[in-house]
C-alpha cells in the first residue's frame, strides 16, 4: 500500500513539473550548447521511475565490475582533446571511434525523463548570504565550494530539483569552471573542475542512472559521465577523470556563521519554477531501506545496512569509509587508514534532505568535515571535540566545522580540505568496492 501511495505522489510531481515547463514555454531539445540548454523539465529522474521508501535491494543479477577499463585498451593513448566524433548519447554507444566504455552499456538504465529532463541550472544567478531570505531553518543543508578563497552556496532545497549547476568561480588568479552536482537517490553532493585540456564542458542530467546514481552527459560530445566518479564512463571521455573540488554539505547556520560574504544560489532565479523546499522523496533514508528496484544491477556489500550514511575518503586507489554514527559519537576521529593524517569532524546541527516531506521538517544527522592535519607550518595536529568547536591539542587552537581556526594562537588558518563525500554505504561500497571501513 505504501508503494502505491509513493507512485501516485511521484505522479503528482511529475504532472507538476510538466505543468512548471508548459507555463515557461520551453521545448525538450537534443542540443550540444549550454546557451541552447534544454529548458524542458518532464518530471523528476526518480520521482517518474519505480519509487518505493521501503524495499529491498536483492538482485539475482552477477555482480558487474564498475569503472572498469577494458584491460586490453590504454586509455592513456586517447586524445581527449581531439574533436568530437560520432554522438554517444543520443547515437550509437558502441562506435568503434570511442575508447571502450568502462562500465555495461546494459547497466545504465532510465531513471524516468528524457536528457535535460531535470533541468541543469547553467547560468546560476546569486545573491549575498545577508539577501539570502528563502531559506527556511538553519538546520536546512546547503553545499558549500571555496575555490581560491571564493565560496559559494548551493541550497538543497534547489539542487534536489536540478542536480547540476554549471557554474564559474572568479578568483584572484583567473576563472575556474566548477560544475556542482547533487544525487538524492545516492544523498551525494560532489563538484569537479570542468575543464578537460582547452575545452569547457557544460554538463546536463541524462535521464539514465548508473547503479542508481545519475549519469551526466557532457554538451560538448555528449560522453556519458559517472557524477559519483567524476569519470567518463561512455563515449568520446571514456576513461577521463575530472579533478574533484571539495565539496562540503552544511547547515545553513553553520553557512552563515562561517562564510558571511558568500555569495548563496538565488531560489528566485533559477529560470524555473518547482516546489523549493519540498523534498519528493520523503522517507527515502530510512536506514533498513534498500535503493529503488532496478536501479542497482549488482549485489551489494552487506557489511553494513545498505542505508546507513558514511563519509566517503578517497585518495588515489585507497579509499575508507567512516560511519557517521561512529564518528557523532566521539565528534573527532583521526583517519590514518593507508598512512593517511587526516582528521574528520562532526557537529550538530543539518538535517536530512531526504527524510520529511519538507526539507526544515528533517530529522537531525549532523554535519561533517574532512581535512589534511595539519597547521599551515606543517606541524601535524590532533583534536578534540567541545562544545564550542575541535580544539587542537598541540595548541590550544580553536576550530570550526569549516576547518577554519577561530580562536587562539593559529586564529586566521584554515586546514586543507579534503574532496570527501557524505552518501549512502550502498552507493559507496558499490563505487568504491575496495573500501576499507574505519575501525574494522
């Protein structure tokens, strides 16, 4: 019965964004320009598919290797900035001219709309975090980017309607493309560097999922790319990574506190209109809860639930897994998995995008950080969590969730931040099968 009630709601949405594309008058189109971005917005990617809160993952199909080079092919040998061949996304994905696709063409499967159904925001307007009035507790979350010195807000409230903004950073040593992405059926909020040689690329939602995880395509060859790898897994970019810039989900009180100049996405002009604030997904993180049926194609690991949150660290082939439950209950823990002197922070505070009806309605999770230990001198740090920030033992040091010393003898430093993601295990142990996790 709860089935049923959670499709006719995604009906209900999805008639909803049909209506919000009619009244702004726009035309689905298969276009390769961000200026001619497809305007249309047919339903949402999740909301349109086989929804249900409350099944199971089980799959009798083989497990199927992700991200996996075609072992007789050196990807090392492509031009990637050669022009463009043939279309991979609306044409023929097995065209000999591309590098071999790293992941089943079969595996990718239609989430519900067409490409640019979920509209990309690729020419995001802003406003200060003072002018910043939508924005309705200060438990919602918002995905904060600093490039250069230069931060930038990104509420969820609008990402989860619009997954992608192309956006550009001007900082003090020139233009930085940065694309900024969210995966509500993965809870990941990631962004990666755009540019691959001399090109730009602009990227948009394709409608697909890869192992219930969107699947961007680029406008400029229209390759197939793994928003939780950051990698071309299809066509003329098949094989490429992006560089990842970190990408840090907060609360809009820790947003504010921390970054009081930045400027925030404004709700009023994202070219749209859709019901900010809400979230379609309601009850989806419910922790004993698997990912949609048929979303997944392959099993998944069962050393945790296939809900429970956890921060993702990646650093080259190492990667680790922290659960967020441990890490709320001592507040600080230092990972050193692989050698590694990194430090993860929790606080209060954020709640979940995925749980209530409304967003500000969620129930608290908690915010992390993830950083390089160290003080700008190179002195390796150790920390303790309080109830006015992490303290670092060697001295005295006051620091924010933001990794931002506030007070005592480093006041003004700001640690390294680490690309680090906060997400579902089932989406992390699936992208990352080699994980380790944290303390076992």
């Amino acid at each position: 019965m709860r089935r049923f009630l959670v499709l006719l709601l995604a009906l209900g949405l999805t008639a909803a964004a049909c209506a919000d594309s009619s009244d702004e008058g726009s035309e689905g189109s298969e276009t390769t320009t961000a200026s001619e971005a497809d305007e249309a917005s047919n339903s949402e990617e999740e909301q349109s598919g086989d929804d249900a809160a409350d099944n199971g993952s089980d799959s009798d199909t083989a497990p199927s290797e992700v991200a996996s080079p075609d072992p007789d092919f050196d990807y090392t040998t492509v031009d990637y900035d050669a022009e463009p061949g043939a279309n991979a996304l609306f044409g023929d994905r097995s065209n000999p001219i591309f590098p071999p696709p790293l992941v089943p063409i079969a595996d990718i499967v239609g989430g519900g709309p067409p490409p640019d159904g979920i509209p990309s925001i690729d020419f995001p307007e802003f406003v200060s975090v003072a002018e910043t009035t939508f924005m309705e507790s200060d438990g919602e979350p918002i995905v904060a980017v600093t490039v250069d010195g230069v931060t930038k807000g990104y509420p969820i409230r609008i990402m989860t309607w619009h997954e992608i903004v192309n956006d550009v950073f001007a900082t003090p040593s020139g233009d930085v493309p940065v694309t900024v992405t969210y995966c509500p059926l993965c809870n990941s909020a990631l962004a990666y560097d755009r540019r691959v040689g001399d090109r730009v690329l602009d990227f948009g939602t394709s409608g697909e999922l890869y192992q219930s995880a969107m699947v961007m395509y680029d406008r400029q060859t229209q390759s197939l790319w793994s928003h939780f790898l950051g990698q071309g897994i299809v066509g003329h970019y098949a094989g490429l990574q992006l560089e990842f810039v970190p990408a840090q989900t907060l609360s809009w009180g820790a947003f504010k506190d921390s970054f009081p100049d930045a400027m925030v996405v404004d709700q009023a002009k994202t070219g749209h209109e859709r019901s900010y604030g809400n979230n379609p997904y309601a009850g989806y993180d419910e922790e004993t809860s698997g990912p949609f049926p048929g979303f997944v194609t392959q099993e998944i690991d069962d050393r945790l639930l296939d809900k429970e949150r956890v921060i993702g660290i990646r650093d080259g082939q190492n990667a680790v897994a922290l659960e967020l439950d441990v890490l709320a209950s001592v507040g600080v823990v230092a990972v050193t998995d692989n050698d590694w002197n990194y430090v993860a922070f929790f606080q209060d505070g954020l709640v979940s995008a995925l749980d209530a009806s409304s967003i500000k309605d969620g129930r608290q999770v908690g915010q992390t950080g993830v950083f390089v230990a160290e003080a700008g001198d190179g002195t390796a740090l150790t920390f303790t969590a309080t109830d006015d920030g992490f303290v670092d033992d060697q001295t005295g040091s006051t620091w924010s969730i933001t990794g931002a010393a506030t007070d005592g003898p480093l006041a003004g430093e700001q640690l390294t931040a680490l690309s680090h993601v906060d997400t579902f295990w089932f989406a992390w142990s699936i992208f990352q099968p080699n994980t380790t996790i944290w303390g076992q």
